[in-house]
C-alpha cells in the first residue's frame, strides 16, 4: 500500500504520462465560439451522452482512474483543512469542495515542465500537481505567504488579488515562448475575477502575444455572497473569449471526463503554437466562502441539496465501474489512500513549527537597506532583553 | 423642574446602550441614507451579505437594492462608477473591502476622484465617501492587513479620516457624507468590534468637525500623537508610562487631511516632548509629517528630538510574526525612555567610534 506521499506522487506522475497522449492540436472546430451549452461527457448519474462534445476525444481509461483517484483524495484533503480551519488550526480555508473536477482537471492535462498561476481557492489542484499539503497550508496556517517553492514545483504563489495573476501567466508564457521553451501556462480565475480589469487585459496580451496560455474560469457560481447574475448578463463567461480573438469553450466543470477532455485539448492547442484558450467550466462551490463566511445568509439550501446531485466524484465512479475499469477494491484502497493523505495532514499541522522572527528582515530586498538593518538590530536587542529577563 | 427632580432623573436613566464599532458605522450610514435620498452605498458584498464585517447588514433590505447594492466585482469600476454618479448628484459611499484591494482603483482616485474639483476649476465637486477596512492586528493573511493611508494622504485633493472611537466612527462618517469633498474613510479594522456609546452624538445637531484633533488623556510630561489603530496602543503605553513616574498626554489626530497642527503643537508645548505612535510601516509614513511640523512649530519647547514608533519597514508579515511587526506598549515606553530626562545626549544614531565607551 503506498504511503500517503506516495499516492500524491502517484497521482502527478499518471498526470504527466498521460498528458500529451490523450490530446490533440487540431485547432478548434467552432473556431472561437464556445458550445451554446456546456460540453458534456457524462450526465449526472454518470452515463455516457454527446452533448457539444463531438470536438474532444475521450480521456484515456488511465487518464480517468488517474483523475478519479486524485479527486478522492482532493477532497479528502480539502474536507481536513476545513476541519482545521474550524479547530483554529488554520486562520482562514478557502475551500473547493464540489469543484474536485476543475481541480484535478487542471493539472492532470498539464506536463510537469508547465506552470500554473492558481488562485487561494485552488489548493485541491496544488495537492494534486504533487506539492506538499503543509507547504501549501502554511499561508492559512500564518507561517508564510508561500510556503513552498514556486520554481521547484513551477507553481506561481496563490493569488489573493484577484485576477492580477493572470496577467502574469500571459508575461510568463511569452517569456518562455521567446526562450524557445514549449512550457504552458495554466492561470485560474473565479467567476468574480472575471469582472476586474486585470481579466480582460490578460486576455487581450495573451491574444496579441499568441501566448501559450489556457485560462481557466471556474465558475461556481458565487463570488463570496455576490451570484453570478450580478457579475455578468452575458450567455457565458466563456463568450468573453471572441472579443478578444481567442478560442473559448464552455464545459460541464463537473463532468470531470468533459474537464479533461476539453483541457487537453486547450493545453495542446497552446502548446502548438495557436495561441490562448478560454475555458469556463460550470460548477459549484459546495461550502462557504470560507469558514468566516455564513452562506446561509444569501442562499438556500435547496440549491446547494440540487447541486450535491452533479456531485463530479459519484459520477465519473459511476462511468468507471460500469466500463468495469474500477471495482469495490479499488474504491476502498482509494479511500484508503485519502484518509491515509489527510491522517498525515492532520499529523504533520499538529507541529508547531517556530518561525524564526528574523526572517521578518529577509528577502524584503537582495541587500536589507541600512534601515531594515537598525530595525533588525532592534528586535534582536528586544528578544535578547526578553530572553533575559525570563 | 427642579435640581433634585433632574438629579433623581439622571440616576433613573438606563445606562448608555454600548454598539460595537461596525455597528455605529451601520447607524450612520442609515441615518445619512435617511436623511438625504441622495446618498447610495454600493460596492463588493455590501447588500445582501451586509458586507464581510456586517457593516451594511440589513441596508440593502431595509432602503431597498436601489440604495445600496453589490457591484461586479472590479474595484476600479466602482470607483470610477462613483465619479459618475456623483456627477450626476448622488453622494456615493463605497466600500473597498480591504485595504490592500483598493489598488486597482488607485488610479481612479489619484487621477480623478482627488482631482476633479481642480481641474474643473471649481465646477464639479464629487462628495464620495471612500470607506477603507484598513491595518493589522486580527490575524489576517497577506493583503489584508495594509497601512495604506499614506497614499491617500500624500494626495492632494483628499481628506483623509482615521476614527479610533466607537462615537467618532459614528460621528465622523456623517461629518465625510456631508462633505463637499472626497473623503476616504478608513476604518481599524481590529477595532471593529470594540464597544462604545453613540447616544450623545446621535443627539447633537452638529458631528465631529474635521481637522479637530481630540486629546483623549491629559498629561504634562510628554505628548503620544496617534491616530486610528494606534490611540488604544497610545492610551496603554500612557497608562503603563504612569507607573514609571510619566504624565503622558494622547493626542488623537482624527483626521490625517486636515490636520490639526494647533492641538498637537499646543500640547508639545505644554510637555515638551513628543513620540509619534503609528501601525503602519514608518518609511516616508504619516508619522513622518507629524514630526516634521511638530518640530517646525514646536522646537523651542522641545527638550529632545521628535521621536516615532511605527511598524517595520516589510510588507506586512503573515498572521505568526505580526506581533513582532506591530508597535506595541513596550516600543512606546522604549521611546518615552530615550526622551533625554536626564539630560544626557541620546547616543543612539552616533557613529560608533564617536560613542563614549562604544566598541
Ligand atoms: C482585487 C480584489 N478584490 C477583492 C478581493 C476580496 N475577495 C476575495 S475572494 C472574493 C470573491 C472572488 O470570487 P470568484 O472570483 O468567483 O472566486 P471564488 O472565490 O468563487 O473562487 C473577493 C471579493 C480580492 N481578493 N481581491
Ligand atoms: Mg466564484
């Protein structure tokens, strides 16, 4: 039985073998518009339909499992880090419970020389590009504002500011376009970002610059208590692609066969060199905002009870067993692995790591300034006399 | 009536009612909607949530969507969106929802909203209330826990507002909404559940008048300037300088734009020394003023240098090392020791070789 490490390894490297088989580079048949609804493979109970989805080959049987296995232990993790945030172990979760399917998506369609620039909600999908659960906890845990390393794991630092990331994955691409490097960029932005200035001009720099830029819009409906009604009129927000020249697509962002699909095939289009794509992808967040939010104080329950129905793990479980590609044993070592992931978790978040107190000073700057160096002296002289008087 | 009915009357009164800060801000908001059909909120999560810290809870439902409603979601929209509307009459009170995400509006406010009345020579004035959740101290994640009230203050054609009482948040906001100019309200946000009374300046005619510092404690020894967040850290350190042997007197700015140099300079010169108390990081910071004019009018009745506390020179550091980031009592009573009371010279910023005895 691997280890809970091991299973999140496990999980990046069927990602990475697998993402450039399963796609293609054939450009878009629609050209830029979007499906008049979104791309589905699977229906809520999980059997196969073709809706608009004639443009995307199947994700490889492998692909799938893969997929399935990465969104059990997902959410596992995202269920554990509610729960610490609920216990006080961590100031703040912003969880994405419901959204396993954009999440795992995400990176499964990715190699591991692509980059992603993620937003604070996307933690599930950091999990699964195989970074360490602590190392990401340590923002909402206020140890760091980044606590691992984006060049090692070529995952820019999540984003608080919304939709200013996405200006950089356009920077980012180009640059490594120029570089004669074939890395793509995968930046993520809510429904809410979409409405910031900073959406639209990276759209526009990522068309003009024909960067090798998949952007991905979840939309889960909700921008803290704000619906998406109240955020746009248009069809969809992945019609928000034309205006700018670039290939759109809208898909079931629960269907995590359709997520995959639509992916690969988005990833493959900018790694050839066509230019960005826009995906957005439907789904739902099933929790709060955060733990400080009170989703009860703008939406009804039965709406969530409704989308608790679309749930994307059921699902693709449902497709995968009936394909026979799964079975009972499966299931339950996955489960296995999940609760193995988040016992981990749980252990290793129990520590409480010291931070050193001068690390305020670092990295402010290449050299601290002679400023930044009184202020140093000072602190220490203030520790030194607190420890003294112990 | 006679005195001993009145007497009598006053012991049978209820104690004053206590509401917490957001809720005073609640009230004014209500009674400036109520009393001017022109005044409209709006910004991100402010109807149907009642914003992230409830401070419009239950506005949006009792004025109705049309005066205060949820924006999309772009700071420089509603900003911008502001402009307009109080072109067109409205007298717009926005919120940004934390201090570090009113960046992307920074342009509409330093080009515009700072500007027009200049550039239109007078023509067109916009009375728009910018309120601004704003500093540390609750154990917030990067972004929002930013001093950005420099950048407001280093830009002519804006009032700048810094409430540190439950009353002067009531008080003040109505005073902004009233206004003829922008005004950008910034609200500590760990201050946001701090309890007080509004009863009196809910039955004055007249709100607190801006540019009126308040002296919130008397004393004769050395005067702590403070503003917003820090007059708590101020009143402490005072309270804790007393043991000490120090009658330590807090000045509370109020407002940053205008400033009030006359409180602050009457009571340096009655102490003759001044510590300048502020959370946000002191490089080029509002503190820097203060001292600078201190010193300017006040330096005849000086008895040792201006001297500042404030936050470190780093962005503001993740919810563990905050601490050790924010001016504390200690830093304060640091600074009220290094004042020269016994007339020794402050050997601090000596270069070293020059220092008796330093190696
Ligand atoms: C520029 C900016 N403004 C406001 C905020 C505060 N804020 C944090 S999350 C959020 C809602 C974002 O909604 P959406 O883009 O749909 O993403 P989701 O949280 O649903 O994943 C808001 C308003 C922010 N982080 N950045
Ligand atoms: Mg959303």
């Amino acid at each position: 039985m691997p280890t809970p490490l091991e299973a999140a390894s496990l999980t990046t490297d069927t990602s990475t073998a697998l993402a450039q088989t399963a796609s293609t580079d054939r450009s878009f048949a629609r050209g830029l518009m979007p499906a008049s609804m979104p791309v589905q493979f699977l229906d809520d109970l999980g059997h196969r339909v073709q809706v608009f989805n004639d443009d995307y080959p199947e994700p490889s049987s492998q692909q799938l499992v893969a997929a399935y296995r990465a969104m059990v232990i997902g959410r596992r993790f995202d269920i554990q880090a509610t729960a610490l945030a609920k216990q006080g172990r961590l100031a703040v979760y912003p969880p994405s419970r419901g959204q396993e399917a954009c999440q795992i998506g995400s990176m499964l369609a990715l190699s591991p020389d692509d980059w992603a620039f993620p937003t604070y909600r996307d933690s599930m999908a950091l999990v699964t590009r195989g970074l360490d659960p602590v190392e990401i906890l340590a923002v909402p845990h206020g140890t760091a504002h980044c606590g691992y390393d984006p060049r090692a794991s070529r995952t820019a630092p999540q984003c608080t500011p919304l939709a200013t990331q996405l200006v950089h994955a356009v920077g980012f691409a180009s640059g490594e376009k120029r570089k004669g490097r074939p890395t793509v960029a995968m930046a993520f932005v809510g429904d809410g970002g979409t409405s910031e200035g900073d959406f639209h001009e990276a759209l526009n720099f990522a068309a003009v610059f024909k960067a090798p830029v998949v952007f991905l819009v979840q939309n889960n409906k909700y921008a803290i208590s704000v619906p998406i009604s109240r955020q746009s009129v248009a069809p969809s927000l992945g019609y928000k692609g034309i205006g700018y020249g670039i290939a759109s697509e809208q898909v079931d962002g629960n269907d995590a066969m359709a997520v995959l699909a639509v992916l690969n095939k988005a990833v493959a289009h900018a790694r050839s060199g066509q230019g960005p794509v826009l995906v957005e992808a439907h789904t739902y967040r099933l929790d709060a905002h955060t733990n400080a939010d009170d989703a009860t104080r703008y939406r009804d329950s039965a709406e969530v009870e409704d989308w608790l129905r679309r749930d994307p793990i059921p699902r693709l479980e449902a497709w995968l067993r009936h394909k026979g590609l799964i079975d009972d044993a499966f299931v339950a070592l996955v489960a296995h692995q999940g609760e193995a992931f988040a016992a981990d978790v749980r252990e290793r978040m129990a520590i409480n790591l010291a931070v050193d107190p001068m690390s305020l000073f670092d990295n402010v700057f290449a050299t601290p300034t002679p400023q930044l160096l009184e202020q140093r002296a000072m602190l220490e002289a203030e520790l030194e006399a607190e420890e003294a008087s112990r | 009536m006679t005195t001993a009915a009145r007497a009598e009357d006053i012991c049978a009164s209820p104690p004053p009612q206590l509401v917490t800060m957001s809720g005073a801000i609640n009230r004014a908001l209500r009674d400036a909607m109520t009393a001017d059909p022109d005044v409209v909120v709006f910004g991100e999560d402010v109807g149907t949530l009642g914003g992230v810290f409830r401070v419009t809870d239950g506005i949006s439902r009792d004025f109705g969507q049309d005066r205060c409603f949820d924006t999309p979601l772009a700071e420089a929209g509603i900003v911008g969106f502001a402009v307009g509307m109080a072109m067109a009459g409205f007298r717009p009170v926005i919120e940004m929802q934390f201090d570090a995400f009113a960046y992307p509006a920074f342009e509409q406010i330093a080009s515009h909203v700072a500007k027009m009345r200049n550039r239109t020579a007078g023509r067109i004035n916009l009375p728009i209330v910018i309120r601004i959740p704003f500093a540390g101290g609750i154990g917030g994640v990067e972004h929002h826990c930013d001093s950005s009230e420099a950048y407001y203050a280093h830009t002519p054609g804006l009032k700048v507002v810094t409430p540190a009482t439950v009353e002067d948040s009531y008080s003040l906001l109505r005073e902004a909404i009233n206004d003829p100019d922008p005004v950008v309200f910034m609200e500590p946000k760990r201050l946001y559940w701090s309890k007080g009374s509004i009863e009196s300046v809910l039955a004055a005619t007249k709100f607190a008048s801006f540019g009126r510092a308040a002296v919130r404690r008397e004393g004769t020894d050395v005067t702590l300037v403070a503003y917003g967040p820090s007059v708590e850290v101020a009143l402490q350190a005072a309270l804790a300088a007393e043991e000490s042997g120090w009658s330590v007197e807090v000045v509370d700015l109020r407002t940053l734009v205008p400033l009030d140099d006359e409180t602050m300079v009457a009571s340096v010169r009655k102490t003759g020394r001044c510590v300048v108390v502020q959370e946000a990081q002191g490089f080029a910071g509002v503190g820097a003023e203060i001292a600078a004019r201190v010193q300017e009018r006040a330096f005849h009745s000086l008895h040792a240098p201006v001297l500042r506390v404030a936050g470190l020179d780093i962005p503001y550091p993740p919810p563990k090392l905050e601490h050790l980031h924010l001016p504390d009592v200690e830093r304060v009573l640091d600074a009220i020791a290094r004042l020269q009371w016994d007339d020794d010279t402050d050997t601090r910023f000596l270069p070293s070789d020059s220092k008796g005895g330093a190696t």
